[in-house]
C-alpha cells in the first residue's frame, strides 16, 4: 500500500490517495457482501436446518436489512455532516465487521434475522466513501473518480461470489461468514490509516432526519436525482427473480443453471469494469446529465433485446453490450448529486440517495416475480426495458423544466 500511495518517492496528491484507498476499501466491502448474501439459503438449510417456511425466511432476510438500511441513512448522513465521512467509514467498517463475526456464530434463524437488521442499520461504508471522494476531488476530476468507485463496488460484485461460494465449498458457511468480517476490518484499517478528509463543511448543530428530509425537499435538483435513483433501481431489480429461471429455459436443464446464471449475472459487472471509466471522463468533458441518458436508454434497449435471442451464448454477450452502457447511469447519478448540494449537506444528500436506492431495491423483485407469474419471462425483459426507457425520459422532462445549476459553493468546495 505505502507503494501505492507515493509516486517517485514524493506523496501524490491527497484526494488520489483517497481515491485509491477508498477504491481498494469500496471493493472489499462490497465482496464481504456479496460473499454472504447469496449464500444465506444454503445456510439455512444446512446449518440452522430450516425446511418449513424456507422461501419466507430466505425473503425475511433480504428484505429485512433493506429496509432498516432504507429507514436508518439519514441519520447516518447527517452525523456524517457533522463529524465527517471518514468517521462514518470507520464506524460501519467496525459495525459489520461484528455483524458478520456474530453471523458465524448463529444457531437460530430468528437471530440471523435480527443480524440482518442490524447489518442495515449500521451499514453505509460505501456510500459515505463515495460521498468523501465527491466532495475532496478536484471538479474537473470528479466525473473519474466517481466512475472508478463504481468499478470498485462491480468488481467487488463479482468476487465476492466466488470467494464466499470457494471459502463455503472448502470450510463451510461459518468460516465464509468469518472471512467476511476479517475483510471488511482490513477495508476500514486501510481508511482509519491513510485517507484524510481535507475538504469538509461542518455543520454546527446536527439537524433531525425530518429537517434533512424538508431540506432535500426544497431542492428540486436534488429530488429529481432522489426519485430517478428509486426508479432506476425498482426498474433493473424487476428481473432479477426471472433472470435465474430464463438461463434455465434457454439451456433447456436447470442443471448447473446457478453456474451459468452466476456466469452472466458477472458479466454486466466485468462491462461496468470495462466501461465505467470511460463514462467518467466522457461525463466530465460533456455533463453527467447527458451521460445519465445515454445510459438510461442503452441499459432500456439493451434489456429488451435480450428477450430475443433464444441462445445462451448470444444472450450472454447481449447483457455484457447492456451492461457496457448501463454502468453509466449510477455515477451520474451520484455526479449530480454533487452538483446540486453544498458540501454540507453532501454526507446527508447520499444517505437520503442511499434509502431511495434501497427502497427501489426492496419493491423491484417484488413485481418482478409478480409479474412473472402472469406473464413469460421474456415478457418481464420488456417491461424492465420500458422502465428504464421511461426513467430516462422523466429525467429528459424535469432537466428541462428545471436544469441542474452548477452551485457556487459545490464548484468551491470541490475546486482544487
């Protein structure tokens, strides 16, 4: 690490340093969950031996810190505001370095319930290092920088994964909970170390959830990036119950379909690896609203032509192509963000971002599996297109009736 943060025996400049540290923390806190996560009904049947209600259990759990996460981050943005990110980094960074320590520990399933409430509650690493990074880098840089941080949550996607389901394979599901922990403190021993937060407004009093919640209200910018965030995320998580069962029914076996589920499932994270960072900088040459519609209308498009191809193979390169434009819409997202807010209430505007992300995350599988008991799969491709379609156009709409002005106190607090 010390190698990386020093170019030519001199330090480089601070906010790269940060971008570097926290890029390498957003991945390890984003593997830690993602080796968990999918492994929770495996975990249930072959450790805590659960076998009656077992799919409301398996909803219980993903559900549960969803909306304890959705509830809770306004109050974790506004201490953020108040005390800085990098605090908040450290104190979620220690939170779930418990939570999943306990987790390997859990002999009930009504206590690995309640850890998955508290894993919500106590969450919001990620979004507060992205908050960190908006605010200490450069504005000419921003749009990079921000792109770089979401291939660092995409690649921790797709490891995530295969080091859960290697560690579960080899030692079993406790030792994979447990490997969790220990990576998720190394990612906050990295930022209690070698991030500084240079560029931070403090606020005097700390305000109440509903005051930050009135304070985003009279922000029409910051609305209209809050609401095109929920419907972005409630547009792409329709298909998720459906993709698994469409890999099936391409295949023609539901033999090893987790695998080649799995397999594709990846590849919109590898494109937004790719991809990402070519967003960033064409979003800082040209805007992030522009970037934000053409990654709309690639990822709409892009979902409805993979309901036509009845090959896997054909499929498979379909979503990559998707996922090469789509990986374009959350950092623009949370570019727009920064330009619209002031550096004091940056920390609350990402965690009110962070609820409208999670909130859209909750209702999107719920009808999409609704929708899939009425209709064919490829069916919910379409509606899932069509969504995202007209998400974009409701940002085409209010940008024009009320454009995203470039704050002066944003373009001080970022100006380097």
């Amino acid at each position: 690490m010390g190698a990386m943060i020093a170019v030519g025996g001199a330090a480089m400049d601070n906010w790269r340093r940060n971008l570097i540290v926290l890029w390498i923390g957003a991945l390890l806190t984003s593997a830690s969950f993602s080796m968990v996560i999918p492994f929770l009904p495996l975990f249930l049947v072959e450790d805590l031996h659960v076998h009656q209600w077992l799919n409301l259990w398996s909803g219980a759990l993903f559900s549960s810190a969803f909306i304890t996460g959705a509830l809770i981050s306004p109050y974790w943005g506004s201490l953020a505001d108040q005390y800085g990110r990098k605090p908040m980094i450290i104190r979620s960074g220690l939170c779930l370095f418990a939570v999943y320590l306990l987790t390997a520990f859990v002999t009930a399933p009504y206590q690995l319930l309640l850890l998955r409430m508290l894993q919500g509650l106590l969450s919001g690493y990620i979004p507060s290092a992205i908050a960190l990074v908006g605010t200490n880098t450069p504005e000419r840089h921003v749009g990079q920088a921000l792109a770089w941080m979401s291939t660092a949550t995409a690649t921790g996607n797709i490891l995530g994964p295969l080091i859960g389901g290697a560690a579960a394979t080899a030692f079993g599901h406790r030792v994979a909970f447990a490997s969790a922990s220990v990576i998720v403190l190394v990612a906050t021993v990295i930022v209690w170390i070698w991030v500084k937060e240079e560029r931070w407004a403090r606020t005097g009093k700390r305000s109440s959830v509903f005051a930050d919640i009135r304070e985003a209200a009279a922000n029409p910018a910051l609305m209209r990036v809050l609401a095109l965030t929920a419907l972005t995320a409630f547009s792409i998580m329709t298909i998720e119950p459906v993709l698994p069962l469409y890999i099936a029914q391409i295949r023609g076996t539901v033999r090893d379909a987790s695998l080649a589920a799995g397999i594709v499932f990846s590849l919109a994270g590898i494109a937004s690896v790719v991809f990402a960072p070519r967003w960033g900088r064409q979003a800082d040459r040209v805007g992030f609203q522009r970037v934000l519609w053409i990654g709309l209308i690639g990822g709409g498009l892009g979902n409805i032509a993979q309901m036509i191809f009845p090959n896997l193979w054909a499929f498979a390169a379909t979503r990559f192509i998707y996922g090469a434009f789509f990986c374009a819409v959350f950092p623009a997202l949370n570019g727009l963000i920064v330009r619209s807010t002031g550096a004091e209430f940056r920390g609350r505007a990402f965690s009110l971002n962070q609820s409208a992300n999670q909130i859209g995350t909750l209702f999107g599988p719920l009808v999409g599996g609704a929708l899939a008991t009425v209709m064919p799969a490829r069916g919910v491709f379409v509606v899932t297109g069509v969504l995202l379609l007209c998400t974009a156009g409701v940002s085409w709409w209010t940008s024009q009736r009320r454009p995203v002005a470039e704050n002066a106190q944003v373009g001080a607090s970022l100006r380097g």
